[in-house]
C-alpha cells in the first residue's frame, strides 16, 4: 500500500530529530519521512545513518552547505518524485523539523486529499488565532503578511505564509519546479500561487502552531524582504479564470 512521503528540510536541527521523527511515527506508522539537510555541522547526517530506520523509512538528502529552505524543498520534492515511479506514494507532506508543526496533525492534512483534494495548507488563523508562544510582534508580522498576501495576489487562503502542507504526488511531479527560485516565506507563498493558477482544488485545515521549544530559529530580515517584493511579481503572472478563484476548483 503507498505510504505518504514527508519532505522535511533540517538545519541544525538534530535536537529537535528524535522526537520530531518519533511522533511523525506515532501519527502516521506508515509515514516514509525525506530530511534534506544543508550540512548542517550538529551531528545530523551521522544521527540518521546511525538510525534503525535509515533507508528503510526514514531517508537522508545531503547537501554541501546552507543553500535555503526553499531550493532544499525543491531537491526534497525532486527527490521524490524520481522515487514515485517505480514506489509510489499516497501523498507529499512538507513540513518544519522543530515541532511547530505538530505531527499529530498531518492526519486532518491528509484527509482532503483522499476526499479528492489537489493541496491541503495548514491554518494557524481560519476561525480564529492558534500560534502559541509567538511575541506579539511575530504574530503580527505573520498576519500582516498574510493580507498582504491576499490583497495583492486576490488569493483567498487565510494563512499564505504557513509552511505544513500536503500535496497530491501527481500534481506536485507535475509543476515545473524550475520556475520556482524563492526562499523562505515567498517559497511557501509562490508554490500555493502556483496551484492555484493552475485551478488545483486547494482546502484549508486548522492546526495549532507551537513556537519552537529548542534549537535556533533560520528566520532573518532577508526572508522578510525578499517576500515583500516577490508578492508583487507574483500577482504579475496574473489571476486563475473567475471560475477557480476561490481556490476550490479543480483541473
Ligand atoms: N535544508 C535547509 N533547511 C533549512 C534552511 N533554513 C531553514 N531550514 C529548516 O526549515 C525549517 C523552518 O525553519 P525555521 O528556522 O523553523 O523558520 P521559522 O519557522 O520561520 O522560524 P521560527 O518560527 O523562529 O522557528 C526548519 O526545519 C529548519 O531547520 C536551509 O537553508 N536549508
Ligand atoms: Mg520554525
């Protein structure tokens, strides 16, 4: 039977791997998990070789050097695809390693997608506020950025920025992931874009989003910067045709 894939990037992370891997077991036994590391200099690589599960489900990307979340996303992605042909998998799940995405949740996330949805974006803020820990300033930043978001590009979704997702593998193989060269906040906002000009059937799921309780935060100015200007440029490849607006049509 496929199993999903989970696509996780890992940057100095090995404090959090344990129980991240741990509880993505516990929710989804079956779950194949993808950890694309940027050499990151904690111990990462030989904590995963070392693993009873190395290559049987939990498998290691390695790359030379800190070279972005988004382009390990775009590896991770590359990754499995070239794997889905000969194994194939139910579904592609990205998501953080420091447990702000909480695994227990990638069940609602995989939901939708039997039920026939194309993507599924996680939601800190539909009906209602769910991020706990954050300082008031990194919530707001993180609400602003989504209207900003839904202002310029007309993209309804509530939470544009959020990085816990699950794809259909077929349409995710699908895209063509050289057009994509954003990182961080833009990465996860120009691959949602995509979709959705693509008329993908698109569905929204709440989660509770937990500050991460170790390790350090890979967040800087340039990640902000970089999708103040990659939101304009992303609204100049257009709109979806009226009938896929709203984000729940399908192609
Ligand atoms: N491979 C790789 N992973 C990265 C890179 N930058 C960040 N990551 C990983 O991407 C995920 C998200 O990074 P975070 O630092 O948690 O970013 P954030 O969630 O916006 O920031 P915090 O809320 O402060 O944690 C984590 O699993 C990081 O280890 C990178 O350059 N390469
Ligand atoms: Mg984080």
């Amino acid at each position: 039977m496929a199993s999903p894939f989970i696509v996780v990037p890992t940057y100095h992370e090995l404090e959090n791997l344990p129980r991240f891997t741990e509880r993505v077991w516990a929710a989804v036994p079956e779950a194949r998990i993808l950890l694309v590391d940027d050499a990151s200099g904690d111990g990462t690589p030989a904590w995963v070789k070392a693993h009873p599960r190395y290559e049987k489900s939990l498998f290691l990307l390695e790359r030379a050097g800190k070279l972005g979340l988004g382009s390990a996303y775009l590896a991770g992605f590359a990754w499995v695809a070239q794997r889905h042909v000969t194994e194939p998998c139910s579904a592609v799940v990205q998501m953080d390693a420091d447990l702000s995405h909480d695994p227990q949740s990638i069940p609602d996330l995989l939901r939708p997608l039997d039920a026939g949805a194309d993507l599924v974006l996680a939601t800190r803020y539909r009906g209602g506020v769910r991020v706990t820990n954050w300082p008031l300033r990194r919530l707001l930043l993180s609400l602003g950025a989504g209207q900003y978001v839904r202002w310029i590009t007309g993209m309804p979704f509530s939470d544009p920025t959020g990085g816990f997702k699950a794809f259909r593998p077929e349409k995710l193989a699908a895209l063509d992931l050289k057009q994509i060269h954003s990182d961080g906040y833009a990465f996860q906002i120009e691959v949602t874009h995509l979709g959705w000009m693509k008329g993908w059937k698109i569905e929204e799921v709440p989660i509770v989003f937990e500050d991460r309780q170790a390790g350090v935060s890979k967040m800087s100015l340039r990640i902000v910067r970089e999708a103040i200007w990659r939101v304009p440029w992303l609204a100049m490849r257009g709109r979806p045709a009226p009938s896929v607006s709203n984000g729940k049509s399908s192609s």
